[in-house]
C-alpha cells in the first residue's frame, strides 16, 4: 500500500462514493441529455412562434444551470476528493492511463459552461439563430465528456488488451465503449424529460388555457418513455459485452448485483408509469408533486446502473490491475511473505505481537476491508456477518477469500497478521468469545457378551450395522441434512461340515438398549440376510451422547423358541464440528438453532438464496430438496451438485492445507471428542481418514470431477475444482468418484489380501455398489464382509470408547478371539469342525 488509509467506521464500506458518486453521476447524465432537450424545446416553441413556451424553456434553462453546473460542479470536485481519498492506488492509476484523457474532457468541460452561460445570459439578447447555435455547442461539448468519461469509467471494468499492451486507445476503447456509450445516452436523454416534468408541470394557463403546458408535459413523457425503451436493448448490449469473468459476476454469481438489476428495472417502470400518470390529465395540485417525487426515480435508475457497474468488477477497483482495497495485484506473494504491516508504507503497527493483537486487527482491517464494509454503518455492515463466525472460522475464510467469494480480494499477508484480523473482526466487532471445542469426558460401561457353547449350539447368529458411522446432521427446526437412520443386518447360520444359511421358518427381532427401539427384521431382497431400517436418537433421555447403542438380535423358530442370540454396536451420532467456525455451540457436540442458522445466512449470502427466511418463517430447510444425496436416496435438483461434492467442495478451500483435523472438524472422528468413531483396526495401526480417503482436496476434487463429468452442477463443480489445489496427487491424475456408491476399493492396499500397502488406497475405487465392503461377499457368495470383520471404522480387533467390549461382541461370544470371525483357524465357528484351506478368500485362517 503505498499511499495513507483514511480510517472510516459506520460510514465506510463506500457510503462516500455511493452518495456523491451516484448524485453527481445522475446530475451529470442530465447535463447530457438536459441539453439536447433545451436545444429542442427551444426549436420547438420558436416554430409554434409561442411566447408561453418561450418563457417555460427560459425558466427551465434556469434551472438546468443550476442543477448542472452548480450542483454538478460542486459534486464533481467532491467525487475527486471522495476518490482520492478512498482509492488513491486507482485514482493514480486513472491519472497515468488517462492523463491526455482527462485533459481532453476538462477542455471540452470548459467549452459546456461558457456555452451555458452564454446561452442562459444571451437568451434574450442573441439572435434565435446565434442562441440556438450556441444551445447545440453546449450539447455537443456535453456529449464529448460523457464521451471520454466513458472511456475511462469503462475501462475499470473492462480494460481489454491494456493489461498487456498498456496502450492508451486499447483502455480508452475497451470492451464495453460503445454499448456503455448507447446505454449511458439512453438514460441521459431519458432524466432529460424527467427533468422536464419539473418545469413543464408549473407552466401557467395562457388566456385560461393550459395547451402550453400539457404540450410540454406531453413533450417531458414521451422524452422518458422512448428512452427507456432503448435502454432495454443497450442494457442487453451491455451486459453481454462483458467478458465472462465480469457476466457471471453480474448474472449468476453476486446476489447483490442481482438485487440492484431488480432495481434497476423497478425503478425504469415507476419512472416510465409515472411519466405516462403525468401526461393524462392529473388534478393540478398533484402534479407537480407528482413530478419531483417521479424525477427522483432517475436517480433511482442510474444509481442502481453503477452499483451493478461497480460491484460488476470485484474484486478489483481495476479489472486485473487494482483490488477493491488499493492493493496492487502480483503484490501478493511478497507482502505475504515479508507480512503486510511491515511492508505497508502507512501501516502504524509493523508486526503482530500477543499484546497488541486486536490493535494490529484493527490497522489492518482499515486496510483490506473497510473500503468495501462498514462497522455498523449503511453501507456492508460487517457486524452481521462478524457475528456468523468464530475466531477460528474467520481465520479459515480469511485464508480462502478470494476462492470462497469470488468478488472479494484476497487476505494478503501472513499467518499471524490473518490470525490478529480474524481476532478483532470476530471477537471486536461480532462479540463472539467462543473458545475451542471442549474436550469430553467419557464414561464406558461394559457390553454384556451372550453365550454361546460351541459343543451344543446349533446356531450362530451374525449381526452388524450398515455402516461404521451414520452421522445425523441437522439443527433443530432450522435445517436437515442426514435423519438418524440406521440399518441393522443379520444373518442365521446352521452350524455344520457344510454350513447353511437358515432364511425360512425363523423370525429375527431386534432390541435396542434403554429401549431405544425394537421390531422385526425381514429378508434382504437379493441376500441371504435380514435387516431392519430403525429411527435411532444418538441421545440420552438427559442430552448427553451416547453414540454406539447395543441391539440385541434373537432368531426363534415358528414355535417361538430362541434359536441364537447375539448383541451389536449400533454406532450414530450427531456431533459435529459446525460450531467451531459457525459458533453457537453448546458444549454437547450436536448444531445447535443459533449454529444452523449462522450456517444458512452465508449461504444465503453466497448462493443468492432465501434459507434463513424460510427456517425463520417455521418452514426447516431440507438439504437433500437442492442436493442430492446417494446415501439416503434424496434426488435434489439436477443443476446443482450433491451434499458430498458442494460440502467438500467448499469447505476443502477453507481447510487447505491440512491433514486428518481437517475431516474432524466436521465428522465424529475428533480424538477428544464425544464419538471418536475410529475405533477400528486402522486406527490402531495409525492409519487415519487420509490414508483412505485423501486429504479433504484431493477427496473434494474427485467428487467434483464426477459431478463435472456427469453435467450436474457444473458451472458450481467447474469453479470449485479450478480454486482446489490437491496435496497428493496431481489434479488431473484424480479418479471421479461418486459418494457412497463408490468407496476405496480394500483390495487396491490388501492386494490379492495380502499384506497391505496403505500407499495404493486413495484414487482406487470400486466399479460398482456390490464391490463395496459392506456389500462385497467372500468368494464363495456366502457372507458379507462386515458380517466377519466388522462394519466399517471398527474393525475387528477395535476398541470403543465407550467400552472396550462393545464393537467385539461377536468374536468374543463365537471364539473368545477379538480378531476377525474364523481366524487363527476357529474354522469350527460355523463348520463345528476345524479346517485347513482358505474357502472364503485367501489368507481366511491366518
């Protein structure tokens, strides 16, 4: 930053520009048009030879003097002021570009108030000829500023070649000169007769007639409507001339530029409606009232035009060339490295020390983000969104700004200095004191072990869940993601030399303890098993998490006799990390209402949507009616990507750069956390969610890749991947992959299963749903692969937290062994005799 910060609080965020800016624009427009019209109106009345109209363009070039040149005037050297205040980086830029530019517009300047005046001055005294001559000297004077302003203000949008030929008629006739031009002509002429309405609705009755006035209003009306129109087909030029950066900031990406188009449109058909309620005969007394409330609808018009124009190039002041905070672009990396205070010409503090911490904050949010936000001003008031995010949640969108929202520049600067703005920006100005996620305290009780004699039963009952964690996701009349659903299989086998599958002539039930639920079981179609879908609170009766509920699982004969009985660990939980970045939290794990609807204001924000409304109106937001989520079957809409892709998506940018903690933040898998739901084998090993799932970028680009691949959201999947740096593995060596129909292939680490290699795990995915591990059958089609080695992230041999026994129920009710069913040569589980060759798979007795 090379010139000094002018510190703004409740009136930064650009309320100077917008109010100065915007008024001396909407004068500026009619100084343009206002004079073609005088010109005109002169014409007009000196034809009808009528004194009445004469004397109307007279006392309206009055006040067209001093609405343009003295009120115009005033406020253009205030938008120099205001401009070099708040953008001196872009101002001096515009001066070095455009200094024969500005130089060629202040002369023609010049020439518009020596003609004004000499046509105001002279309108009595000149010849009708000379004064008429004089009229169109003004409007051409005025079209050529117009002319080169627009040049220039075009060019901040749309610099075309300049980037890289730094030629001045490359900036000057950019992109977007000539449909900038048309629709900047357009509405000039259209305030012209808004404008009109003004004067033309105070013309007295002449020998108690009223013609002169009503030609004028007529006259006033058919200078707006006409005008307007044109705008339609200029506003389409315009809009796709823009290069596609700058039409998707505008069409698709910014749900403010949205709002001011809405604006923009609103505010053309109350000037056209009004023009049109004007020129019929109003009642005398409402006309004129009528007329001033109905010309400020022109400032409503080509306000709402630059705020789509200005927020058209964010994150830049300077497409490619200035961000919106001054900051040069290609400075990035250095002031990165070296830090932004101390690199900084005018920064006070030089570096971020624990004691002034907040006070660094606060220099370097005057910095980077008041230009654009307020501190409980009008104009982007950033407290609301302060009040969203925790410390740690403003430090992890800091760190991915420009790649979260596309019209906001980056943070530059390093990892302290972003650190010290998160602090003040969540702790100072959003109030929030949210400490880390607590760590929790684990009570275990033993899991009873049912019976099992392996010299007289006849039986053996298999049991385990669909999953190794099903995570309910949802906060409370607020948003649903994932119901607490958990599938429940079973399968009954005859003991034997030649074991059989027991499917007729049995009823399997199920109870879950504290009586959580219990019900029938029925046949699997297409399997030798049963199952049973159940509706499973994580909770106890007094709030606290008890994630892994014991089933107990009876198969009786048509008789009612018990044939076996076993007992598993039904593991669901609906701890999530959301409020460690979201806040709210309230020290259970689960996302609380505050949580969920912090969650859904930045996507409103974000996505130009209406969630937070629509939870507030008592109507809870069900993800999977957008999203679609192969997990529980939820179709969503076609055009937009799935739970899995846009979650990872988005959150693998906020995340960047980290491993397995990245994955705890949002899943159950925290090591002091309520559920740490990696229980299993793996785990032990110290294999974590990156071993098989890929860090979160490499796991987000492979479902994104799909999703890309597939046509479904894939503008959303497209921009995503190209924000997404992998950590291992090259980007286009990344396999699509579709969430949870298809997972990492066991096979790819266990080759042939043998001893695994962990390194061949990620980017190896199954090729179809049945060659998934819950759903894969051993190579005689006779079991499942859960069905011996336990359901996925416990593995036989695990340990639960919440109880050492309780997700080994199994292997040891069957062999007193916490290993996977049958090995060590326990064969005899089923076969009641022992065996000595692999049947199953290979390596089955080891």
């Amino acid at each position: 930053m090379e010139y000094p910060i002018w510190h703004l609080f409740a009136l930064a965020g650009g309320f100077w520009i917008a109010l100065i800016g915007t008024f001396h624009v909407y004068l500026a427009h009619f100084a343009v048009g206002g004079g073609l019209y005088l010109v005109l109106a002169e014409l007009y009345a000196r034809r009808l030879g009528s004194p009445a109209l004469l004397a109307h363009v007279k006392r309206h070039a009055r006040l067209f003097l001093l609405v343009t040149m003295v009120a115009g005037g005033v406020t253009g050297v205030g938008i120099w002021f205001t401009i070099g205040l708040l953008s001196p980086q872009a101002t001096s830029t515009l001066l070095k570009v455009f200094v024969y530019g500005f130089a060629t517009e202040w002369v023609f300047f010049l020439g518009e108030i020596v003609a004004l005046l000499v046509y105001y001055y002279g309108f009595d005294r000149m010849e009708p000829g000379d004064h008429m001559r004089m009229g169109w000297f003004y409007f051409l004077f005025a079209f050529l500023s117009l002319f080169m302003i627009n040049g220039i203000v075009g060019f901040m949008l749309t610099p075309g070649e300049w980037t890289t030929s730094r030629d001045f008629w490359d900036a000057f006739l950019n992109p977007t000169f000539w449909p900038q031009l048309a629709l900047r002509t357009a509405i000039s002429l259209a305030l012209a007769g808004l404008f009109g309405f003004v004067t033309a609705t105070r013309i007295p009755d002449e020998n108690g007639s009223g013609l002169a006035r009503e030609r004028m209003v007529r006259m006033a009306a058919a200078w707006t409507i006409l005008p307007l129109a044109a705008c339609v087909g200029a506003g389409w030029w315009y809009i796709h001339a823009l290069p596609q950066p700058q039409f998707e900031m505008v069409m698709l990406r910014s749900a403010r530029i949205t709002g001011f188009l809405k604006y923009f449109q609103y505010f053309a058909a109350a000037a056209a409606i009004g023009a049109l309620v004007l020129a019929i005969r109003t009642p005398g007394r409402f006309r004129f009232p009528l007329a001033l409330v109905v010309v400020l609808t022109g400032w409503g018009v080509i306000g709402s035009f630059e705020f789509v124009r200005e927020a058209a190039r964010k994150p830049f002041l300077i497409y490619g060339h200035t961000y919106s905070n001054g900051i040069r672009v290609g400075t990035e990396e250095t002031a990165s490295a070296q830090g932004y205070l101390a690199t900084a010409k005018w920064a006070r503090i030089r570096q971020v020390t624990e004691a002034n911490r907040l006070e660094a904050g606060a220099e370097l949010f005057q910095h980077q983000c008041a230009s654009c936000h307020s501190i409980g001003g009008p104009m982007n008031n950033i407290r609301p969104w302060a009040a969203s995010l925790t410390t740690e949640g403003m430090a992890s969108l800091l760190g991915a700004l420009d790649a979260i929202n596309p019209a906001m520049p980056p943070f530059v600067g390093n990892g302290q200095e972003r650190d010290a703005l998160a602090a003040y920006v969540a702790q100072v100005l959003g109030g929030r004191t949210d400490g880390p996620q607590p760590a929790v305290d684990i009570v275990e009780t033993d899991a009873e072990v049912p019976p099992f004699d392996p010299a007289t039963d006849e039986y053996v009952l298999l049991a385990w869940p669909g999953q190794g964690m099903h995570q309910a996701v949802g906060a409370p009349g607020v948003f649903s993601l994932r119901e607490p659903e958990v599938r429940l299989h079973a399968q009954l086998i005859k003991r034997g030399d030649g074991p059989s599958k027991v499917t007729d002539g049995v009823a399997l039930t199920y109870a879950v303890e504290g009586g959580a639920a219990s019900g029938g079981m029925k046949l699997l179609d297409g399997r030798d098993w049963f199952h049973a879908t159940l509706t499973l609170s994580p909770r106890r009766a007094d709030g606290t998490l008890f994630p892994y509920p014991m089933a107990t699982v009876e198969a009786r004969d048509a008789s009612g006799r018990v044939l076996a009985r076993t007992r598993a660990a039904l593991p669901v939980s609906d701890e999530a990390g959301c409020a460690a970045c979201h806040g709210g939290g309230d020290a259970k794990g689960a996302i609380t209402p505050e949580t969920g609807m912090n969650i859904l204001r930045i996507h409103d924000r974000l996505n130009r949507t209406g969630l937070a409304a629509q939870a507030r109106s008592g109507k809870p937001v069900r993800c999977a009616d957008c999203h679609a989520d192969p997990l529980t079957g939820g179709k969503g809409r076609g055009d937009l990507l799935s739970v899995s892709a846009a979650l990872h998506g988005f959150h693998a940018n906020t995340m960047r750069g980290q491993g397995a903690e990245a994955c705890a933040r949002c899943h159950p898998s925290r090591e002091n956390g309520g559920t740490r739901m990696l229980r299993g084998l793996h785990g032990q090993l110290g294999l974590d969610c990156v071993a098989c799932h890929g860090h979160l970028e490499d796991h987000a680009l492979a479902l994104l890749k799909r999703e890309a691949e597939a046509g479904t959201g894939t503008r959303g999947a497209s921009r995503l991947i190209s924000t997404i740096t992998p950590q291992g593995m090259d980007k286009k060596q990344i396999p699509p992959r579709t969430a949870w129909v298809q997972t990492t292939d066991c096979l790819a680490c266990h080759k042939d299963f043998g001893a695994p290699d962990p390194s061949q795990a990620f980017g190896n995915w199954t090729k179809a749903p049945a060659d998934r591990f819950r759903e894969r059958l051993d190579d005689m089609g006779a079991l499942s692969c859960p069905s011996c080695h336990g359901p996925q992230h416990a593995l036989y041999p695990a340990t639960n937290p919440y109880g050492k026994r309780r997700d080994v129920v199994q292997p040891l009710q069957y062999q007193k062994l916490e290993r996977p069913l049958g090995a060590k040569a326990n064969c005899a589980v089923c076969h009641k005799v022992a065996k000595d060759m692999d049947a199953h798979h290979p390596n089955t007795i080891q």
